[in-house]
C-alpha cells in the first residue's frame, strides 16, 4: 500500500482523474476484450459480472492502495447505530481469560483488550428479541467477522458485509439474529503501526465473552462465521477456545467442559472463502493462485495487508504459527484441527485462496474425521466459476443463491 494521495486535495484530485479514466478508457477497454467469450476470465461468466470484477478490483486493490479508503468507515472507536440493528458497547474480556501463547503475543505486540463496539442483526425489525432472551429450539446465533484483509471494512450497517447478514436472513430459517464485533484493524507503514496480532483475536474474545457470559447463551447454539480474514478470525477464535476450553470453566463455574454437550467451543463454525495462509507459503510461481490474480477481487501478496496484521512478529512467523497460517505450506510445520466443531468451508471456484482453502479442508477433515455415524463433521461447498467472497455481491448469481441453499440445508441437519 502507498497511500501516496491519502490526504486532500490530491485525494480528490487522484479519485476525479481516475474516475474519469475508468469511465472513458478502461471499462470500454474491458468491455471489448470481454465480448469473446473465450477471452473472459470463466468461460461461464457474463460480460456483465466481467466488467463487475474488473471494476471492483481495480478500486479496491489500485486506487484505495493510493487513497485509503474512499469513504469514511467506522472502527472500533465508534459505536454507529441503524434502523436495523442495535449497537452496544461491550466490555473487555477478562484480563485472566487472555492466557498461553496468547498472552505472550500480546505483551510482544503491546495490545491488551478493551472496549469495543458490537452490532445485533434482527431478521424481523419489528420483532427484536433482547440479546439475553433465550434460544427457540434449533435457533443458532450467528457471531459473524467481516473481512476486509485485517486493515479495512466494518461490521457496522455502513459495512458491505451486511450483505452476507442480509442473504442469511433471506434464505436461511435457523438464524434470525446476528451478532457482529467491530474488531481492531491493523495499520503499518506509511501509516503509524497499530494494532497487530492478536488484537482483533483479542476482541473476538471479547464478543464471545459477551454472548456466553452477560448474555448467556448457550456455546452450543452459537455458529461462528467469517469471510475471508473474518474466516481466518473464526478460526483463530474456535482454535484458541479449543487450547485453552478448561481456562473459560470462570465463565460456567458449574459447566463441565469434558462433557461435549456443554463445551465452551462452538457449536459449529461456517467459513466463507477464508484467508488461511496470510505467510508466504502460496505465494510461488506458477501457482493457481498467481495465475488466476488477475481477475479474482482479492489479490495475491497483499504485502501492506499481511505486514500490518503480523506486526513485530515478522512473515516467518505467519508461516509458522496456525493461529494466522493454519494452511501454511512450510514444510516444518501442520496445524491440527483436533476437537474442532462442524464445520461447513464454502470456496468460489474462480478464486485465489482456492489451493490453501482446499489445504484447510483437507487437513480439517483429517483431524475431524466423522462423528462415528456416517455423517462428515466437516462439509466443503465450492462454487463453480464463483471469485472470492462472491457471497457479498448480488452479481455473482446463480452461485450466491445456490450457495445459500447449501449454507441452509447444512444447518437444517445440525438441528
């Protein structure tokens, strides 16, 4: 990231002139050269969702390594409430629940937990249950983490990951409230270093803390969710829950965490798309994820991206550590996934972090196996042709609605 016309007038100037430059050279450009259908980057892609791709990756990956964000996003220093959710502030999580490695990284990193912002979806607006009023038999409360590469986006309604929250409340009876934590974003160079691994592990705590203890819900009705870094952050959570599950008995005094009916760890988790190698271990020549860069939304390296999110502990650590590389390739080193909920993985086809999200599956079904009655604790959905995190936008039908479907039909059988 450069950020060399982050600051005004030549923020303003820079979006005007490449405004201009998109409108009248490069989406003529791109709209030619995707008229023959061989030349689109999938064969099955209409030239519409063509020129969608294309624009959405030339903004998000060209002018906002320039500029920064093009609007102002809250972050975890502003609570921003809406007609359809309600914003709460929720309290640090215990400082004697951060323990282990844990509390190694954080006193490396310098971050401690604190006070962040959190946000109910409802799926009726004129229904909103209190967060403490109890589950419906086979309701699940989803806590979901936007994704954003750990340095952008928002769980906030402003955040374009509302549209996942929105899609589930469409297709999916099981959920009718959401619950998102505004997480720490990370910043390096050229802007001042702040919060870097594990702060954002940190406040996912945090928002765990607060759904099973103020709330009191059950760790069992909890699906916990995230695309892309957020799935990378789901991970880490439920990883860090599994470590230390006899650390959280301060949470049920009376919950005997050898029971698996009454574990602190979640009832199932659901990734989409997820950034499970954030080291430098898929980044090789010729691999599928250099070759099909060029049109998949979320680009390969992501320097700025991993540097600021690894901090003082460097890329060799990103490649060794399964809390931020649970798909790391480095040949010394293999996450274990052992007492890891149901899991259900969804990937697009057409996407980059394709050849680590199939490495995730393949090391999770290894560990998880099956529940000893035919029935896989680890489901794998990938959509034909679909790019990364195509779950948040409407133009990637029919592989949105379809997956959906899946998504609904999974939590149907873990009622």
């Amino acid at each position: 990231m450069v950020l060399g016309y982050r600051h005004q007038p030549w923020k303003g100037l820079y979006l005007c002139y490449d405004f201009l430059g998109t409108l009248f050279v490069r989406v003529p450009l791109w709209f030619l050269f995707s008229i023959p259908r061989s030349w689109r980057p999938r064969f099955s892609w209409s030239i519409k969702q063509t020129l969608l791709v294309q624009i959405f990756r030339h903004v998000v990956v060209d002018v906002m390594d320039q500029t920064g964000p093009i609007f102002p996003v809250p972050d975890h220093r502003v609570l921003k409430d809406g007609p359809a959710v309600n914003g709460v502030w929720i309290d640090p999580v215990p400082d004697d629940l951060i323990v282990g490695r844990l509390r190694t990284w954080a006193f490396v990193a310098s971050v401690s937990p604190i006070r962040v912002p959190g946000y109910w979806y409802f799926k009726n607006n004129d229904h909103k249950p209190m967060p403490t009023d109890p589950v419906s038999p086979g309701e699940k409360i989803l806590y979901t983490f936007h994704g954003g590469s750990y340095i952008s986006e928002s769980s906030s309604p402003s955040g374009i990951s509302t549209n996942i929250v929105r899609g589930l409340f469409q297709h999916v009876d099981k959920v009718t409230r959401v619950f998102a934590v505004e997480y720490r974003l990370s910043t390096t160079a050229p802007l001042e270093p702040a919060n870097p691994f594990p702060a954002a592990l940190i406040d996912a705590l945090t928002g765990y803390y607060y759904l099973v203890h103020t709330c009191g819900i059950s760790p069992n009705d909890v699906l916990i969710s995230g695309d892309s870094a957020g799935g990378n952050l789901a991970l880490a959570l439920t990883r860090y829950l599994v470590d230390y599950s006899h650390t959280f008995q301060s949470l049920y005094p009376s919950l005997d965490h050898r029971s698996p009916s009454h574990s602190i760890i979640p009832g199932s988790l659901l990734l989409l798309s997820p950034w499970c190698d954030i080291g430098l271990s898929h980044d090789v020549p010729r691999s599928t994820a250099l070759l099909v860069a060029d049109f998949d939304p979320e680009p390969q390296g992501m320097d700025y991206a991993k540097q600021a999110y690894v901090g003082p502990f460097g890329m060799g650590a990103a490649d060794m550590n399964e809390y931020i590389s649970p798909s790391s390739r480095h040949p010394y080193f293999s996450a274990s996934f052992k007492h890891f909920p149901k899991t259900l993985i969804v990937a697009g086809g057409a996407e980059n972090l394709l050849p680590q999200i199939k490495l995730l599956r393949d090391r999770m079904i290894r560990d998880i196996g099956n529940d000893g009655e035919g029935d896989g604790k680890v489901v794998y959905y990938e959509a034909e042709d679909a790019c990364h995190d195509f779950l948040l936008f409407a133009w990637t039908e029919p592989a949105r609605s379809d997956t959906w479907q899946v998504i609904a039909r999974w939590l149907e059988a873990e009622s």
